[in-house]
C-alpha cells in the first residue's frame, strides 16, 4: 500500500469524524483509498471523487 495525498486527507476526516462520535473504517482497493462513515445506520463512502457538498447533505441527513 502506497501512502499518497488522498491517504492524508482521509486519514484527517477519519480523526475529526470519530471526535464526533462517527463510526468509520478506511479501505484500500484497486489502487485507491476510500473512507467509510457511518451513524445512524447510514454510511457515507468518500473517496477522491466525493465532493464536500455530498458530505454536507449526508451530515444534515444524519443528525
């Protein structure tokens, strides 16, 4: 597994989403990192293709 950009900025979502009590796991599949939000019973997947406005409404959603 190669650290890379994307890496870093999930690895500092993950911190920040588990200090407001989200569940989470990050996955390395194909070349690519992806983190895995979960609250609720709902789950958010990011990866470099999510853009912060999804993760906005799946907040909004989740609270």
């Amino acid at each position: 597994m190669k650290t890379n950009m994307m890496h870093k900025i999930l690895v500092l979502i993950s911190k920040e989403a588990s200090k407001r009590g989200f569940k989470e796991a990050r996955t390395y599949n194909h070349d690519e990192w992806s983190l895995y939000i979960y609250k609720k019973g709902d789950c958010i997947r990011i990866d470099r293709n999510t853009k912060i406005g999804d993760i906005e409404d799946w907040l909004e959603k989740t609270k």
